[in-house]
C-alpha cells in the first residue's frame, strides 16, 4: 500500500509541475516538483521490486546522471535547442532498448505487451534518429539536401512506414527476428522525416519529438506493466502536442506545412542559393562614428536582437548600450520576435541572462504599431523575421510569416557580419530600403564600438532626466 | 510485475493520462515555449523506471547490461533536462525579485 500511496503522490506532483511549468511566476518551483516526482517514482519502484540489479543501476546512474549534469552546467544558454533535442534522442534510445530487452524476459509477454513493445521501438526509434538529425541542422553540421526536397520522398517514407508495420506483423506472428528489421527502417524513417524540415522549423519538429518520446514511454509503460509510467508518458505526449500547436501558432506555421511542405513551404529548387549575396544592389553601409550620431540625436531606439548578436555573445554590451543611452533621456526597447533566436522563447532567455529589464522586451503584436514613430532601429543579427518581402512579395517562401515592421522606422541600422542570406537561405529586401544603412561587423565589436562613439560625444556623462532608472 | 495489469485498466490509465495532459498546457506565453519543452522532455526521461524493472527481472548479464545502458540514457535525459531548465527559469526569477 505503501508503494502506491508514493505512486499516486508522484503522479500528482507530475501534474503539478507540468501545469506549473506554464506560467513564469511558478515555472522553477514546478520544474523542481517535476524532479521530486520523478525521484520519487524511483523510491517507490525500489521498494516495490527490491534492489535485485544493484550495480548495474548504480552504473547506469552515476554515468548516465554524471554526463547529463556535467552537459547541462556546461552548455551555453544559445545552444539550448540543440541541447534540448539531444536530451530528448536520449529519452528515445532508452524507450528504444528497455522494449528490445523486454523481448528476453523469462515467462514472455501477453498480446498487450507485444504490441507495446512494437510501439516502443518504432517510436522510439524515429525520436531517437530524428533528434539526432535536428541536432544537426541546428549546430549547422547539416543542411537540407535538395534531394530530400523532390515530391518522391513522400513515397519513400511511406515505403518505409509500411515496411515497418509488415515487420511488425511478423514479429506479432512470432518472428522475434523481425525486430532487427523493423528498428533499422524506424531509424531511417526518422531520418527520412526530419531531413527535409528546414533549420528554422526545427524548433516545432524538436517539440513534435518531445511528444512522442513521452508516447514511447508510456507504451514502455506497458510493456513492464507500470501505470506511473503509463500516466506520465501519456501526460508528456498530451502536452507536448499541445505546445507544438502553440509553437506552430506563435510562428503562423501550419503543422502539415512543417511537416510535409519541406524547407518553408517550398519543394522546389528555389530554396537554396539561387538568391546568393551578389544580387544586392543599392546598398549603403556606414560606419559605427556615423550610426552613433544618429542615435545621439534619437528619442526612441529599438532594437531588434537575433541569433548572431547571441553568437557573438553581444547581450551584455547591447545591455550596456542601452544603459548609455537610457541615460541621456532616449527610450529603448527590445522588440522580441515570437521565432528570435532559434525556438520561441530562446531570444528572452538570452536576454535574461544579460539582465535586461522585463518590461522592455516586447512582443512583436505590441511594438509593430510603434515603428512608425520610432527614430532608429537596430537589427543586431537578425534577419528573415524583419524581412519586408514576408507581407508583400506572394512567391517569396516567408510569404504570411508575421514579421517585425522596421522598415517603418525612420531610420534602420542593419548589423551583420555580411550581406549574407538568412537561416531560411532568403534575400531581404530591407538592406536595399533607402532607411537602411548596414553596419558591417561582429555585433559585439560594432555595439562597443558605438559606445565608445557616444561616450566621446559625452553620451552619459552628465545624467539627464531620472526616473528612467527603472 | 508485469501481470497485475489488465488491458482495460491500462487503457483507461492512457486515456485519463492523455486528457490530463491535454488539460494541463492550456495558454503559454511564447517566453515559456523553451523552458517548458525542456521541462516537459526530462519528465519524458521516466523511462528509467522501465530501465530500472529491466535489470531487476533480467536472468543474463547481457540483458542487465542493455537495461544499464537504457537507464543510463534516461537518466542522462532526466537529470541534464532538469537542470538545464532550471538554468533557463532562474534567469527570469532573477529578474521578478528586483
């Protein structure tokens, strides 16, 4: 009785932490109770089933527990999509091999349970290679080969899937065999599934995966015959679900779309490098002496951080410019785009951890009306989220992608490395835009330059209007 | 174990679980899609406990060793998915105390 009253304790603070997980006043407290649950669940299996196995749990613990800390204390806050999808492959294998081993236990298993295990190694499996290739796109380790973009891969998938459940089949009619088989093809297939998505529709496929690990798990469930297991990979794939839909929303991206319409909607040859960086024209570049006088002379700035001002790990001299100018009486915001950075959310995260202000990151709903009586904006390693063509060009791939209005500002500081295209490989017609003047650089080396500019201009020397300290 | 589980019941635990799960992410704000993606991939981490049913059941080494190594997974997803998320929201919490 003991063991289920611990049982049904974990469950509830499973259900806690995951609702909790939702809002930001209680989200750390939830993610803390998730653990206990999970910790608990530990406990309660322990005393049910006695410690039978002790080394090799041990084993697994200590290696296993050790890599995950040691990668999570380690890893930099702009790699954690990647991360995230690494953890999540993880979860894939172990579903993926606890269902394998399963197989080998004395007394056999019921139909239940053989399907269950089935379901395990499929799904585990596709969660497993498909992580790994996100993982890829997201490091940049790989592209989207145009091969993968051809209407025929469809029809290799679908081969794949239906070779999957013949494997099935046979393994349900007693050929163990078929196993061998069936995790191959469920390995490729998740290869064949997420190859096509492009880089910047990684984020959905990522919280896709997510869901589906929590489903392998619950079908482990079933097969050791656990209904905490059950309950808990039910809840993760419920849930997961539901925030790939809110994902797919924030970003104006249909699931199927992501899915099956391959890099940003097209499948054809336009995609990549057809549009290459000598195509620019009449573009203007200044230097940072010169953006800095005009931001001297500015009453509201806002600024527009992307995922290169995150490479150049620029957020905290982007703080500190902010601070400059905040001081000589110029309102700055940050406009957040729902996809900046390279998951929803990543950009505030970033952003966070230099200690920028709350209440100055604003979405994108809120400060696109603003642009227009906005004096300067500064694009700092962004790029297809303030894309002009996403509104007026039908043919372009971004066309419907909500984007961030900065070419309604009076004036536009783009900086950027080169004219270089964007993560979805897509020309920006906001370079060529009179407004604009690109600032060519390292976003950190340009934002430290602008603020030596200011300071010899006597920006921030004597305290103007207080009250701004906020 | 894996025989006190009738097939009814556990339909029924899957079906209550996935409502539940449905229920639970209604409204997020886009700040929280990371932190709660990666929350939610460490409690799908809970494989270790079937890891962990293996290796007590198993009869050969070989078949602890497979069970060791799907547990050291799980737990490579549970701990480090933990901990990373609790890196991303103490940023945010840092913020709401000043």
């Amino acid at each position: 009785m003991g063991e289920l009253t611990i049982e049904l304790g974990a469950v509830l603070l499973l259900a806690l932490g995951l609702k909790g997980l939702a809002k930001i006043r209680t989200a750390r407290t939830a993610n803390g109770l998730a653990a206990l649950a999970l910790a608990l669940a530990v406990v309660g299996l322990l005393a049910q089933q006695g410690l039978a196995g002790w080394p090799w749990m041990l084993g697994g613990l200590a290696v296993g527990g050790g890599l995950g800390a040691l990668l999570a204390f380690r890893v930099a806050m702009t790699s954690m999509p990647e991360t995230v999808a690494l953890f999540n492959g993880c979860g894939g294998v172990s579903s993926l091999l606890v269902a394998l081993g399963a197989v080998q236990l004395p007394g056999g298993l019921n139909l239940l349970g053989q399907v269950s295990v089935l379901v395990s190694v499929l799904v585990g499996a596709i969660t497993c290679s498909g992580s790994l290739v996100a993982v890829g796109k997201l490091k940049e380790w790989i592209g989207t080969p145009t091969w993968t973009l051809r209407p025929q891969r469809h029809a290799i998938n679908i081969l794949m899937a239906v070779a999957c459940l013949v494997c099935c089949g046979l393994a349900l009619k007693g050929f163990a065999l078929a196993l061998v088989p069936l995790t191959v093809l469920s390995l490729l297939l998740g290869v064949g599934l997420t190859l096509p998505v492009g880089g910047a529709d990684m984020p959905v496929v990522i919280s896709l995966l997510n869901s589906y690990s929590g489903v392998a798990a619950a079908a482990a469930g079933f097969v050791v015959g656990s209904e905490l297991l059950i309950v808990a990979g039910a809840m993760v794939g419920a849930a997961g679900l539901i925030l790939t839909q809110v994902m797919c929303t924030a970003m104006n991206r249909s699931l199927t779309s992501v899915l099956f319409g391959g890099a940003l909607g097209v499948a054809g040859p336009t995609v990549a490098g057809s549009e290459g960086k000598e195509t620019y024209t009449n573009v203007t570049s200044c230097s940072p002496e010169e953006c800095a006088l005009t931001l001297e002379a500015a009453e509201r700035v806002v600024f527009v951080p992307g995922y290169g001002l995150a490479v150049a790990q620029a957020q905290h001299s982007l703080k500190e410019l902010a601070r400059l100018l905040e001081q000589h009486g110029v309102a700055v915001s940050y406009a957040i785009h729902p996809v900046a950075g390279r998951m929803p959310g990543h950009m505030n995260v970033l952003l966070a951890e230099a200690d920028v202000p709350y209440d100055q990151l604003v979405e994108m709903d809120v400060i696109n009306p603003d642009f227009p009586r906005t004096d300067v904006v500064i694009v700092l390693g962004a790029n297809d989220v303030v894309n002009p063509r996403a509104k007026s060009d039908p043919a372009s791939p971004l066309y419907g992608m909500p984007v961030l209005e900065v070419d309604q500002a009076r004036s536009v500081f783009v900086v950027k490395r080169s004219l270089g295209s964007g993560y979805a490989g897509i020309r920006n017609d906001l370079f060529e835009l009179p407004q604009t003047s690109m600032v060519f650089g390292d976003a950190k080396q340009v934002l430290q330059g602008l603020i030596q500019n200011l300071r010899e201009l006597g920006v921030g020397k004597v305290p103007v209007a207080s009250g701004k300290a906020s | 174990m894996s025989g006190h589980l009738g097939l009814s019941e556990a339909l029924w635990v899957l079906l209550l679980g996935s409502l539940l799960g449905l229920e639970l992410i209604g409204k997020v704000p886009p700040t929280l899609h990371t932190p709660l993606m990666s929350g939610a991939n460490a409690i799908s981490g809970i494989t270790l406990l079937a890891a962990l049913t293996l290796i007590s059941q198993a009869a050969s080494p070989a078949l602890r060793a497979v069970g060791a190594v799907a547990l050291g997974f799980a737990l490579f997803n549970v701990v480090g998915g933990f901990l990373v998320t609790d890196r991303m929201l103490a940023m945010f919490r840092r913020k709401e105390s000043t």
